[in-house]
C-alpha cells in the first residue's frame, strides 16, 4: 500500500468534467483571479532591500565566525527570492508573460536558479501531479514514492530507499547543490527559454558569489560560510515543496479522474496563519494553487474556504493538516513505501 488515500481504478469511465468550470465561474466572481500588482511591488521591494543589505552587512562584519548567522540570513533570502520567481513562471504578477518572465529569469539569476528549467519541470509537474511515470517530482534517484520504485533500485540506492524516512531530512540539506547542478545541466540543452541570458546570469551568480565570500573570509570560514548557507537553503527548499504532495495519493498510467478531483486528491495544504504563509510561500494552500495556478498568491487564502466547501459539496476529500503534522504524513508515507525492502532482508 502507498497510499492512505484510495483513488477511482483505471478504466472506470471518466468522472464529470463540468465541476472545475463551475468552480472556476465562481472564483472569477469574487475576483481572485485579479492581479495584486501593490502586493507584488512591496513584497519584490522588501526582499531586494533585505538582499541587499544583507550583503552589506556582509562586507560590513568582514572576517567572523558571526557570518554564519548571515549564512542562514541567506538562505532564508535565496528561498524567498525563488518564491518570487515561481509566482512568476505562473503568471501570478503580470499578465504578460514577457514581464513575468524577466523577474523570473532574473530572481534565478539571484540564487542560481535556471528559470528556463524550473519552468520545464514545474510545468510537467502541474500537468500530472503525483503522477508516478509523469511527475517529474516524483522521479528522485535517491527516494521511492512508490514500491515499484523502490524494488527498480540496486545497489546503494536500494539501501536508501530502505531507509528512506531517517535520510530525508539529511537529503534534503543537498537540495540547494541539485537546484544548482539541474540548473548548470540546463545550459548544455537545447530550447529552453533564455538559455543565452541565463548562461550569463549564472555564471555572474557564482563568480560574484564565490569572489565576495573568499575575498572577505578566511578560507576555513568560506567553506563553512558555502557549506551552512547552502545546506539550510536546500532544507528550507525541501521542506517547503515536500508537504504540498507527498503522502498523498499517486496515480498510474488510465487513471480516470478529471481535472478538479486530480488536482485535489493529490495535494494537501498546510493549516496555519500568515507566518505560514509567509514562511511556505503561499505553497501551503497547494490545493487552491494547483486549481488555479495563476492566482495571486495573496488571494490563495481568500480562495481556500470556497475550494473548501465546494469540495465538501461533491463528495472530494479535501486534506489540511497542521505544520508539523504534514512532516508526520511525509516520514509516514516514506517508511510504509520502503517496508517491502526491509521485509525482504529479515
């Protein structure tokens, strides 16, 4: 079993598709699909400011074991800049694209990020959520999501996926090097969006990068400066991704579900109050985003009790839960995927 939560078999005619446009008429009426262009502005305003001085500072305190509290300073910065950039690749900002994708392309060029292959992989994502052959979130070499997975592994992934619940949040310390390694694989792949201008902007990223840390540390200091800052940004990455969908149903190659109960089965949102908003980005209402990508992140709150009760009123199990007890789900799913492995050593 790899799921708690059961879904319709494949080959079951398809369920009624007219339920998202009802939703989607509604959500239209109470205008939360608008831009919220002030939002946008003081929010984007806010993190430059704080990026910005936070370097200043940086330059400021100079030779100190003290950089590593600006350490995690940055990386709560790098994770909150991405934010930006990922309501952007959903066209939650602007109404043109173009706009969009410029404060994308440069908000990654900030934390080197490759906009062009978040964009690829996000996009792939949405279309088929927790899909276990077309998700590209589910496709991680060292997890299993499901058991199929984990009996296709060998070798020293095998014994990973094992012990797959204890390692996640270790594993996900290494998270900021793979956003930065899938983003350096992107500049030798062809058609990607701005691959010219994003080749630019990452290498300005890890040249002035690396020059400010080594010219104002002491080698010993660097390193453990690069190793902290990087390892709590891809731990903040991770935890903020991981609650929206893993632990919650995966679906297989004919799965009959239509848009609306695809995207609701499959996700879940983080109960909390705007410091969870704040600290999840607006990732915590995964549900309502996952409807409505475009909608403006502020509005997601405003959404949720309508998705809520619409879904209450079809029958659609609509899972919430609390910040630590979403965690509780993730370890869960992971250790009940992985049992068939240890079982098969006893």
């Amino acid at each position: 079993m790899t799921s708690r939560y059961a879904l319709p078999a494949a080959g079951l005619p398809p369920l009624p598709s007219h339920d998202y446009a009802e939703l989607s008429r509604v959500i239209r009426g109470a205008g939360l699909l608008r831009r919220r262009y002030g939002y946008y502005a003081v929010r984007i305003s806010l993190n430059i400011l704080a990026f910005a001085g936070g370097w200043v500072g940086f330059v400021y305190l100079g030779n100190s074991w003290w950089q590593l509290f600006l350490a995690a300073f940055f990386a709560v910065m790098f994770a909150q800049l991405s934010f930006i950039g990922h309501d952007a690749g959903h066209r939650q900002i602007f109404r043109n694209q173009q706009i969009n994708n410029l404060v994308g392309v440069c908000h990654g060029g900030l934390v080197g990020l490759s906009y062009g292959w978040w964009i690829d992989q996000h996009n792939r994502h949405h279309a088929n959520p927790n899909h276990e052959v077309d998700d590209p979130d589910l496709d991680i070499q060292v997890l299993a999501f499901t058991e199929g997975q984990g009996h296709a592994k060998r070798g020293f992934l095998r014994w990973m996926a094992k012990h797959q619940a204890l390692l996640f949040f270790p594993l996900l310390l290494l998270e900021g090097l793979s956003l930065h390694a899938s983003s350096v694989r992107t500049l030798y792949r062809k058609g990607l969006w701005a691959n010219k201008v994003e080749a630019g902007l990452l290498a300005g990223h890890f040249a002035g990068y690396f020059a400010a840390v080594f010219l104002v540390l002491s080698p010993l200091t660097a390193v453990v400066f690069i190793v902290v800052h990087q390892c709590l940004w891809g731990l903040y990455m991770g935890c903020s991704f991981a609650p929206g969908h893993k632990g919650m149903a995966v679906l297989s190659k004919g799965h009959s579900l239509d848009f609306l109960r695809k995207q609701v089965l499959t996700s879940r949102n983080v109960r909390g109050g705007r410091w969870v908003d704040f600290v999840l980005g607006g990732l915590n209402y995964q549900i309502e985003h996952h409807l409505f990508p475009n909608m403006p992140r502020p509005n997601l709150r405003r959404a949720q009790p309508i998705v809520r009760d619409y879904c209450a009123a079809l029958g659609i199990e609509y899972v919430d839960c609390g910040f630590l007890q979403t965690y509780g789900h993730v370890l869960s799913h992971l250790h009940a995927v992985s049992a068939p492995l240890r079982a098969a050593n006893r």
